[in-house]
C-alpha cells in the first residue's frame, strides 16, 4: 500500500504530464491556424468570402465563377481607391459575381507592399501589371460618363448543358432536392415555387446544340427547327392526333389536336355556327377578341384563331405532355406555362370573352367547384365557356355522373346552355347579377365578400365564390367594350375604377406611338417586317407599346408588375393579353422565348425595392432568343450600368444608345439603350 505522500507525488507527476500536453496541443493548434492562415490569406475572410460569392449547383459554372471572381477583385484591387467612383456596380447588386474588392483586402495588399524589399515590390508590380494585361478576356477600363475609368465585365460563367431548358421558378428537380412537400392532387407541383437566393443560376443558359435562328412568321406556324425543341415524345404519343410530325430537321403542325383531328379551322367554325354565326365567325364581327385556352396542347387552337382576329392566352402546364408550350412558343403563338391549382391565374378579373377546354381532363366540379369559379371570374359578363369532352355525349354511368354533377354546378352558378352539340357543350355567363340576387339566402357556391379584389391575382389563392357583376350604368348590360379593333383606342369603363379620365389614356396612346416609331427607325438597320414576332413588354401600363404595333406581325406579352398599379384590366379591356408578374423573381416561360423585348423604368424600380439589376440581366438574357432584340428606357445612370454588361451577355455586336426625347410621358430624363443578343454555343471563342 503506498504511502500518503508516494501518492501525492505521483498524483503531482500526472499534473505536470498534463499541464505538457495542454500546451503542446494549444501550441499545434495555434500552429495549424497559422497555417492555415497563409494559405488561404485570410482564414475567416476566406471563409466568408467563399460562402456569400458560391453558385447554387456543384457544376462547372462554379468553378468557372470563382475563378471570375477572383479576377476581377484583383483588378478591382489595382484601381484607385482613393476615388469613391472607382466602381463596377452599385452596392445593392447582389448576384454572386461580387465585382469590388473590400476594403480590408487593400489594407492586407498595401500591409504586404510596405513588408516587402524594394525589388521585390517592383517585382509585384510588374506580376501585377502582367495579370491586368491577361485579363483582358474577363474585364477592360471604359470611361464612364464623367471620363472615369470604370469596369465592365467581358464573360460570365455559362451554366452546364443540363440547364437550357431551365426554368428557375417551374423546377421540379429543385422542389425534390430541396424536399418540398406539395399536394400533387392540388398540382401544386405545377405552380411556381422559386428557388431561395443562394441557389439562383448566375451563369449564361446555353442553347442547345445546332440551335438555329427560328423560322419566321407565318412559316413558323406549320413547321420549327427540330434541333430548336429537341424533343419527341409528341410526336409519337399524339401520332394519331396529328399533334406534330417529325420530318427531317423539321417538326411540322398539320394543325390537329385531340378533340379535332381533322383540323383546328374546322372545329372552329363549327363552334363559330354554334353561337349563331352562319359562315363559321367565331369572333361575330369582333365581339369575341381575347379567349383563354386551357390544356392547349401545342396551341393549335390558338394559331387558327389568328386569322379571325382573335387573341389566344393559351396555357398549360410543364407535365407528361413534354415541352408542349416551348413548341407553341417557338411556332410564335401566344401561349405561356399555367396551371389551375390553387392559386388564381394571374389576369384580371373579365379578361376573357370566350374560355376553351378540349379533352383538357379537368375535374370541373371538384372542391365545390372552385376551378370552374376561376374561370368565371375570368369571363366578362356575356362570356362563353366550351367545352368539349366525352361526358357531353357519353352515356355510361361514369360520364352521365360527371355531367350530372357540372350540369348541378353550372346552374348554380347561374350559366346557361347556349348551345349544344354532338361532342361539345357552350355555356354562357349572366349579363347582369340578376341571377345572383334571386338565389335563396345561403345559396352554394356563395357571393365572394365585398371586400374581395377580384383584380388581385399574384400568388392569390382561389377562392370557391362568385364574383359579382360591375355595373356601369352608362352602358346598361354587358362590358360596355366596342367590338375589335375599335376597342384597341377607345377608353374602356373599367378606367373609372382607377380614377384615370379618358383624356389621359388617350395622351398615354399617343406618346407610345410616337414612341415605337423612334425606336423601329432606330432599328431600321437591324430588323426586317419579319423577323420579329414573339414581343415582351415588360412595364406595360395601359398597353400602349402593343398598341402602336398592332401593324406590325407580331404578338405582344403585357406584363404589369405586382407592385404597380393593375392596368392590366385596361390592357385586356383594349383587346391585348398579358399576364403579372414580380420582376424580382424569374419569368414563368423557357429559355429563348421572346424575339425582342421592351423594358421601361423597370430595372430603376426593381432597384428601389433591393432586388438585383445582374439578376434581372440574366433572366431577360434567358428568355430572349439569340439574335433578339432589347429596348431598355431608363434614367441615365442604369443605363450607364448596364451598359457596362453588353459584353458579358454578348449583347455587344450591335447596340445603340441615344437620348430619350421629352414628352408627356416622361418625368425626368431618360436614356434609351437598343442591343441585339448573339448567337453563341459555350465551345465558341466570342
């Protein structure tokens, strides 16, 4: 047995081993993150550093962006920075291509200067000079408008292969990887859900390979470049439909879908001598103008509507039936990606005269009929609604309960039967609320709340309730809208609801006229009557952009941002379509959708609310085709900015920049910068 003190002392010796063993591992530790430190320079700057600027996708756009990045600090960092002007970007640019280097790393450079012999600092400037001189390809000094140095950026990173088909708010390989449950009962997976910040693509969408120049318009309408839409499927599962037909490098459109194999044309006459128009007319001498078609397919119906002078939003959405709206895109039908779910299409309460369903497969009845009250808050008093589907005419009993339950709907809902035939039934919507009112007290569906907008439509819930009828009283029964085209320049009621007089819509007419014939003179050199047809107006207010091109060939998407004022009402009232949208977010549509595009004011007022002037670039870069056309109209100093990116985006082949002229649509000075996209594959030396 040891004694007391043989057992202090070992107890001693064992406190002296461990007081060693402590110091060495704080001294290895110290050791390590010194190490570390000089290898990555700054070790929880690096850090930081290195998780703001990271791509969302481990592809490799990310290894390309940091190397970018790196570049362009480092240019950044050989600027004077004695002069707060001395800058790429504004501060509220957000985008993972961070174009200024921090203060705390001139610090460390100029800390690492004055550390050094006098050789081997001019040794450093000269490393230094030669790095400036092989970064041409990345950044080049242009001056600015005061004649001070400024960079502007040469590449971006191209996304990998795997994303040129993107469509960063519609992607349902981001939902599954980011374990986002949905009710796909609901299609809820078809709605947009966007990706959070950190996984936004900052990086070029690449076409395919073999992308050609589109085919023109009308052409474009019977026939696409195959290698445009790189996609099958249709064309073996519709065989039999006449839905598309690949021929050679070609894919054509004999015109068919799955209600009407011998032709849209035909069925559309038919429907046109079911409303009592003898030759076919569908549109009655210009009563019918704007219909939604839902379940389009390729938009077949749509593009035999055009020659009557009817307007098709035809929607539907990015299922099984694959690519079927990038196809009535690159025809030049209008047409976008929709789902009725659980959110309200985003347009404006009685924007349609006529809504179409053929074999779209729809449960109309289900959730106490909610979807069939979306399309009655979509439809002007007097609307049609046709439908053609199996239960109109089948009479087994699971078609005859179907019809059963819509008939049930549709007369509580106060539709009558205007006309039915064979396969296809059309219902018509009151004129007034006449209906409504002799309805029995807790009548189902309800009237929606008075306090409901049914003009609110971005990311709002539907609602299982029926939409009161507006009455003008100047104009009696109806919408008090002139047939087309008189109604393209006549003031519409619904001005009334947002307080603007008749006289100010029509100055707002004359201004956009005036306008587009600046900006086709301006790009007189560049276009031909054919060669645009797929238009985006970004800020569209009442639509008088679109108006002013109504002799050109093409098609015109209004949109009218969230946060502003609704106009869009007025846009449909006019006999144009359009949708709304947050700019801030990305564009429900593929890549390569748009043959020109006209931006006003909007990258200023995405600006206001801290969204990304880069981010927004990069999504109009993405739905514009090459060789497409940009119109951006803004405050001097955005265009200046962007200016700045022409060759990053390879926008900079052509582009001309001038000063907006004074009118009565302009409130302070205004630049107007015109750039046409190129045509590029990412194995091209640009």
């Amino acid at each position: 047995m040891l004694s007391r003190n043989s057992s202090m002392r070992i107890r001693g010796r064992n406190d002296t081993v461990q007081s060693r063993r402590l110091v060495v591992l704080v001294c290895g530790t110290v050791l390590m993150l010194a190490l570390l430190s000089l290898y990555y320079g700054s070790f929880f700057g690096n850090r930081f550093r290195h998780a703001h600027d990271s791509v969302p996708h481990e592809d490799k756009a990310g290894w390309a962006q940091e190397k970018h990045i790196q570049k362009v600090h480092n240019k950044v960092r050989n600027q004077d920075e004695s002069d707060p002007s001395t800058k790429l970007l504004d501060n509220e640019s957000v985008s993972a291509i961070k174009h200024r280097a921090t203060e705390d790393d001139n610090v460390e450079n100029t800390s690492e200067k004055d550390d050094k012999p006098e050789g081997d600092q001019e040794k450093t400037e000269k490393e230094g000079n030669d790095d400036k001189e092989n970064d041409d390809s990345e950044v080049d000094d242009i001056k600015g408008e005061e004649g001070i140095n400024e960079v502007t950026l040469k590449t971006f990173p191209v996304c990998d292969a795997r994303y040129t088909e993107i469509i960063p708010c519609l992607d349902r390989q981001m939902l599954y990887d980011l374990k986002i449950k949905l009710n796909h009962t609901l299609m809820e997976h078809y709605e947009r859900h966007c990706p959070p910040q950190q996984r936004r693509l900052n990086c070029l969408i690449p076409p395919p390979p073999n992308y050609k120049v589109p085919i023109r318009w009308p052409i474009s309408r019977d026939q696409v470049w195959r290698a445009n839409v790189p996609h099958t499927f249709l064309a073996v599962e519709k065989s039999d439909q006449h839905w598309m037909v690949i021929k050679g490098e070609r894919v054509s459109f004999p015109g068919g879908g799955t209600h009407f194999h011998d032709g849209a044309d035909k069925y559309i006459a038919a429907l046109g001598k079911m409303l009592k128009n003898p030759n076919g007319d569908l549109s009655g001498k210009g009563k019918i103008r704007t219909v939604l078609d839902v379940g389009c397919g390729v938009a077949s119906f749509g593009a035999y509507l055009l020659p009557l002078n009817i307007l098709a939003m035809s929607i539907a959405p990015n299922d099984v039936h694959e690519n079927q709206i990038q196809f009535a895109l690159e025809r030049g039908i209008p047409s976008t990606l929709g789902v009725l779910g659980t959110k309200r299409l985003p347009y404006p309460s009685k924007s349609f005269e006529l809504a179409h369903c053929s074999r779209c497969r729809i449960d109309w009845a289900q959730r106490n009929g909610i979807l069939l009250l979306e399309l009655d808050r979509l439809l002007r008093p007097g609307g049609y609604f046709a439908w053609s589907s199996p239960p109109a005419y089948k009479d087994d009993d699971e078609d005859r309960q179907i019809w059963n339950d819509m008939d049930s709907l549709t007369k509580s809902m106060c539709w009558s039967i205007a006309a039915k035939e064979g396969q296809t039934v059309i219902w018509m919507k009151p004129l007034t609320n006449d209906c409504y009112n002799q309805r029995p007290e807790g009548a189902s569906p309800p009237l929606c709340d008075v306090a409901d907008d049914p003009d609110a439509v971005w990311q709002v819930p539907m609602k299982a309730c029926i939409t009161p009828i507006a009455e003008y009283n100047n104009f009696g029964k109806g919408n008090g809208l002139m047939p087309w085209p008189k109604r393209l320049n006549f003031p519409p009621p619904r001005l009334q609801e947002l307080h603007i007089n008749a006289n100010t819509f029509q100055r707002d007419t004359t201004v956009w006229r005036h306008r587009v014939e600046l900006y086709w003179k301006l790009l007189e050199s560049q276009v031909q009557e054919d060669s645009i047809r797929n238009v985006m107006d970004m800020k569209a207010h009442f639509g008088g952009f679109a108006a002013a091109l109504k002799e050109k060939p093409v098609w015109v998407m209004n949109v009218v941002p969230s946060t502003n004022a609704n106009t869009l009402k007025i846009v449909y009232d006019r006999g144009l379509i359009g949708t709304s949208h947050d700019w801030c977010e990305a564009f429900s549509t593929y890549p390569r959708t748009f043959d020109l595009i006209h931006a006003w004011t909007i990258f200023s007022d995405i600006e206001e609310r801290g969204c990304s002037l880069e981010d927004l670039l990069l999504e109009i870069d993405r739905i514009l085709r090459p060789m497409g056309i940009v119109i951006i109209r803004d405050k001097p100093s955005v265009i200046s900015q962007i200016r700045r990116y022409l060759p990053a985006l390879h926008w900079d082949k052509w582009s001309k920049e001038v000063a907006a002229e004074l009118d009565e649509g302009t409130h302070s000075e205004e630049k107007i910068l015109l750039a046409r996209k190129q045509l590029w594959q990412p194995d091209d030396s640009l």
